[in-house]
C-alpha cells in the first residue's frame, strides 16, 4: 500500500479518531481499489483481483461508522459491500464464490442484521465444502480471501487474533474461518464500539525501542505499518 492511498491516510488518521475522515478516507480507498487505482491496481475482474481489499476497506469505513454513532452510514457502507460482493459472485470461480457468501456475511453483521448474516454464512460453508478445494490452508491466501483474513485481524485488534486463530491447524480451514467469522465479528465490533476506537492493521512491531516515545501516550511500542511508526497502543503518528 502506498502511502499516498486514501486507505493509508485512513489508517494514519486513526490515532485521532476523527470519524468522518477516517469514514472517507477507507470509503475512497475502497472505491479508488475496485477502479483499479490503488493497490494491485487491478480491475475488479482481473485474475489478481482487488475485489477483497475494496469490499474490506468499505466495511472498515463501516466499523469506523458504528464507533461514530452514525448507523445510517455503517448501514450504507455495508449494503455497497454486498452489493459488490453479490455481483462479483456471478463469474466467479466455486472458491470465490464461497468466498463472496462469506463477504455477504461480514457485510450483514456490520449492518447489523443478524439472521441475514446466519443465512449468509450458512451458504458460505456449503459453498466451500461444495468447491472441493484440495489445500484448504493454501486457499485462504487467495487475494479475495486473504483480505477477509485481514479484516477480521484488524477488527480483533488489540486482542491481535491471527491465521492460526481464525483458520486453527489449516486441515479444515475454510469451514473454520466461516465459524470463527460468525462465532467472533459481532463481539469485535461491540468491543470496538464501547472502547471507541478502531485499532490499524498490525504490521512490523517492537517492543520497549527507546527511540520512540509516543507524543500521546508516552509508550515506547511502536508498528510499522503504512510508511510510518505508529504507537502501538493507541495509533498515534510518532513518525512518518
């Protein structure tokens, strides 16, 4: 990701929890994706597709809505997601389109509607137990699926779930992360919703490096992520 993409200055503006450019920002980096200007710099049916990164941006704006109190925009941002979801899946591969159902899911869940979620994700384990993939484990680093992986990371956050959390020893990784996903996303956007704050994507970390010193918190963990140091505990900029 360039640090000149909307999603990475999302990211950036994290720290300070403004809302509504935290909102836009993951909004333009999502439709700035699927145009094929950020990212893979793909278009949405290219065999190295940026579908996932979009229909992820657009629910991280989502997440970011909840946490603002705006409902009617969390709503929105999900039901674009859907819809893009819902379309990419008629071309798609079985895999994909599991995948897809999988997105659906995600996407009722932060509009909050939960029996359309269960539905969704109940296609969703058919749909993959259907697709007769061969390497469970390997599929889930399929781009589409890779970045749904990184959505439910993100939300986790500070918790930091990661691979082996959501898709256990791999054996029988795509049902499991579809029960993970089900069984985990509605209490991580709860918890992000009462601590009031969205967490950036974990990237390379250090602990106790005392050439940091966070401006906000004063600690002195830092993530490198996006082309600059982050505090690691509340996300402000130390250095960019």
């Amino acid at each position: 990701m360039s640090d000149r993409d909307h999603a990475a200055r999302a990211i950036r503006l994290l720290g300070t929890e403004r809302w509504p450019d935290i909102v836009d920002g993951y909004t333009l980096g999502a439709y700035g994706t699927m145009a094929g200007y950020e990212g893979f710099e793909r278009t949405l049916t290219d065999d190295r597709t940026s579908a996932g990164d979009g229909l992820r941006y657009l629910l991280l704006a989502g997440a970011a809505a909840r946490i603002a109190g705006d409902d009617t925009t969390a709503h929105n941002r999900a039901l674009q997601a859907r819809l893009v979801a819902t379309d990419y899946r008629r071309d798609a591969d079985p895999l994909a389109a599991a995948a897809c159902e999988e997105w659906i899911g995600h996407c009722q869940v932060i509009a909050g509607n939960d029996a359309k979620a269960s539905a969704a994700y109940d296609r969703a384990g058919n749909a993959y137990a259907e697709a007769g993939v061969v390497d469970p484990a390997g599929a889930t680093t399929e781009p589409l699926l890779q970045a749904g992986t990184d959505l439910l990371t993100q939300l986790s956050r500070p918790d930091d779930d990661a691979w082996d959390d959501i898709h256990g020893d791999g054996s029988d990784a795509l049902a499991r992360r579809v029960r993970f996903a089900r069984a985990r996303l509605p209490g991580y956007l709860d918890a992000r919703e009462q601590e009031g704050h969205l967490h950036a994507p974990r990237g390379s970390t250090e602990y106790g490096n005392d050439s940091y010193e966070c401006p906000d918190c004063g600690a002195n963990d830092i993530n490198h992520v996006v082309n600059a140091v982050l505090c690691l505990r509340c996300d402000a900029v130390i250095e960019s």
